[in-house]
C-alpha cells in the first residue's frame, strides 16, 4: 500500500504592519492634539510635577526614572509617605508616572499588584494615625457670605501701604460680592468661575432669577455642560459688574484660577472670618448649607456635578449627622 503523501502548507507571511502603524505626515498632529485633550491642561501640569519628583528620586541613585520596576515604584511611594506626602499626594504621583510611562508607549510599572497594596497600605496606615484627614477649605456658608456682604465695599490697605478710594473700593467689593455669590449658587470650581464668560450668563428669566451655563470641567473632560440655577440676589450682584454691551467672550469677572482664590481669602479676612478660606470655600459652604436644609446626598451631587460622593459626603458629615439616627431620637425624647 502506497504511503499518503504530506501535503505541506506553506505558513502565511507576516503581515507587514509597518506602513499601517506608520502615522500620515497630516494626520498625526492632529491625532496628537487629540490625544493632548483628553487630560485637561491643569491635570497635566499636576502630572508634569509629579513626575519631575519622581525622576529627581531616581537621579539620585543613578537610575533613569523610565527603567523603574514596579519595585522601585512602590519604594518611591513609601519614601515620599515618609516625608509626610498625603495619600492624595501619593495617589497624584502613581497617576503621574502611569500617565508618563502611557505617553511613551511603555509599559505601566504601577499596574503591578505590589503597587497597588503598597498603596492600600499606606492609606490605611494615614488612617489609622489620623493623618488621612485632608485638610478642607473653610464653609463659605450663606452666612459667612453675608458678612463678606456686608462689609465688601469697605476701603482696603494694600500690601503697599496704599489705601483704596471710595470709588475702587465700590468697584472692587461689587466683583467680590457677585464672584462670592455666583460660586455659591452655581457650585462653581475656581477653575469654572475664571473661565465664565458673559456668553455663559443669564440674567433676564422670568422669574427673576438667573442661569449660568458650566462648560468643561474636572468631572466633564467631554464638554457636556451644565445649568446652574442663580438666586435672584446673585443675578442683582451680577448685573452692577456688566458692562453695557459685554463682548460675549469677555470674562465676568476677570480674574484667573489663583487670583479667585486670594480674593476670596482677603475677602473673608476683611469681614472677620475664621478658617482658611480658597477658591474652594464656596462650593464646600453651599454644600453644607443644602445639607442643613435637608437635601439629600444623590440631589447634592447633582447639584455640585460630582461624580462621586466621598468629596460631598466628606464635606457635610458634620450635617449628616446632625439629621443621623441619634439626633432623631434626641428630638423625639
């Protein structure tokens, strides 16, 4: 009986991928432009310093931060815990050198099991010492706001030993009030309220109060946007620092993320507040005053376009259990 002959099937050649991963002269900055976007610009200054940190770190022994391991890593983070970084800050930098080695095209050295216990570990040991506790910004509440109010317009002495007029102090206290009350109403981050144009503002409701229009955000990279109700006292506030015929680019209030922030912290040190007051007070005090009123959590991260509800749970803990079990038998006692 004649053997079978074996038929051998020649193996396919490889495809040549080369050509179809070689990116077209016109369409890569494009394609890098779009990949630029998908961090806002704040995030990646953030991650820019992180990883300066960590490169800082690995120069110091000789090494070159992009041949790090997992190890060295995780030995990176226990360090800078050491040091007194917060576990925020630890997460920052994890983000950072995950986002850098992304950017090359490498492999991520923090998605390793190892690192992310070392994480766990680190934050359960910040608890358990009580050093996990985030120091918050002050509540601008409706009645810290009032104060500032009442005593915006008020003439100041600058760093320079120089001292306001009438007319700069009522043109600098009505900025102060509208911006305070603005923040407050519409939930803003600093960051929204330096990008809010007089396109985002109106004013002319029938009910006498007032719409803000919230672009791109922390928690909306995507641009969806958002409404925001504005009280009609705000929309008063609004309309004393409106010029006549605002271009519709025109910023409202004039002022970048940082400056916010120091305005509204000597705002509150002239009206005699307590605490350390940012950029961020208004959101945290409207926060808590929705909590006083009865609001509960999933309408208040509605209202405050969280994502999450640590930040706004943390924020109004002290309310939540001003309305928690033990209060309600108190008031039924």
């Amino acid at each position: 009986m004649t053997p079978a002959r074996i038929i051998k099937i020649p193996a396919a050649p490889a495809p040549d991928t080369s050509v179809a991963l070689r990116p077209l002269p016109a369409v890569a900055p494009a394609v890098a432009a779009a990949i630029k976007a998908s961090h806002a610009e704040t995030t990646r200054r953030t991650y820019q310093a992180g990883w300066a940190s960590f490169e800082q770190w690995q120069a110091a022994e000789g090494r070159r931060a992009f041949d790090a391991p997992p190890q060295r890593i995780a030995a990176y983070l226990v360090e800078q815990a050491a040091q007194g970084a917060s576990v925020a800050t630890l997460r920052t930098y994890r983000a950072a050198i995950r986002f850098q080695f992304m950017e090359q095209g490498r492999p991520d050295p923090t998605d390793n099991e190892g690192v992310r216990r070392t994480l766990r570990g680190l934050a359960r040991r910040a608890a358990s010492e009580g050093a996990s506790k985030q120091r918050q910004a002050a509540a601008l509440t409706d009645k810290a706001a009032a104060a500032i109010w009442a005593t915006a317009h008020q003439p100041r002495t600058g760093p320079k030993g120089r001292k306001e007029s009438a007319a700069q102090a009522e043109r600098r206290g009505n900025v102060d009030i509208a911006l305070v009350y603005v923040m407050r109403d519409a939930l803003l981050r600093r960051s929204e309220a330096a990008a809010l144009t007089w396109a985002d503002v109106e004013l002319d409701s029938s009910d006498g109060a007032g719409r803000v229009y919230v672009g791109r955000s922390k928690t909306d990279q995507e641009g969806a946007g958002a409404v925001q109700f504005i009280a009609p006292q705000t929309v008063r506030a609004l309309r004393r620092i409106r010029p006549d015929v605002p271009a519709p680019g025109r910023s409202v209030f004039g002022l970048s993320a940082r400056s916010i922030s120091n305005r509204i912290r000597a705002a509150a040190l002239a009206a005699g507040l307590e605490g350390e007051f940012s950029g961020h007070s208004a959101r945290v005090g409207m926060a808590r005053d929705l909590a006083a009123s009865g609001t509960e959590l999933p309408p208040l991260m509605q209202a405050g376009r969280w994502k999450s509800e640590r930040m706004p749970a943390l924020y109004t803990r002290n309310e939540a259990a001003g309305r928690g079990a033990v209060a309600r038998y108190y008031e039924q006692g």
